[in-house]
C-alpha cells in the first residue's frame, strides 16, 4: 500500500460549516471511496484552515481517477469547493501529494 498525505487550506470562515459536512459524509460517498480503493482516509483540520489529508491506496492517480468517474464524488467536489482557499479546480484534483521522508512501522 502507498501511504498518501496532501494539503490544502479551508477558508477561515467556513470552519465549522466544513467540520459539520464531514461528520455527515454521504453513504453513497463513503461506498465509492471503498470501491475505488481508498483505504484509512482520514482528514486533520487545524484551527487556521491547514487541512491535512491522509489515505491508503494501491495506486493513488487510479484511486483518484475512479472518484473522478462517479457521479456521487462530482456531487461532493461541487459542494466542498466554495470551503477551500487557492484551488486549482475541485477540491481533489488540488490533492498533491506530500513526499514521505521517514515512516515508522
């Protein structure tokens, strides 16, 4: 599995509406993550809007092009795009991942 880490930046005023979103993520969204092989995804969200993402894929750039695919993940980039700052495009295809430079297994 490679182990995948991204930033991005919520907007300061959104906060607590992006928190509320993610503690009542579809199921439907929730299912395709799963399908399309995303693994132990986890987001950490610090108070000045540093989001930092986390996942576990076989292959990152298939995982995300099979989010891209669905209709339910369209849905969800349409709605969280207005919470983040200096995207290029929809919140996922702004998910540029981090180098790792030491893991502790």
């Amino acid at each position: 599995m490679r182990r995948v880490c991204f930033l991005l930046k919520v907007r300061a005023d959104r906060l607590d509406e992006y928190r509320a979103h993610h503690r009542a993520v579809w199921p439907e969204m929730l299912d395709a993550l799963t399908a399309a092989g995303w693994h132990n995804y986890s987001l950490f969200l610090r108070e000045d809007g540093l989001l930092v993402g986390y996942l576990e894929t076989e292959d990152f750039e298939a995982a995300r092009a099979a989010m891209a695919a669905t209709e339910v993940n369209a849905r969800w980039q349409a709605r969280m795009a207005p919470f983040f700052e200096a995207l290029d495009g929809a919140p996922d295809a702004s998910m540029v991942p981090l180098s790792e430079v030491f893991h502790l297994d």
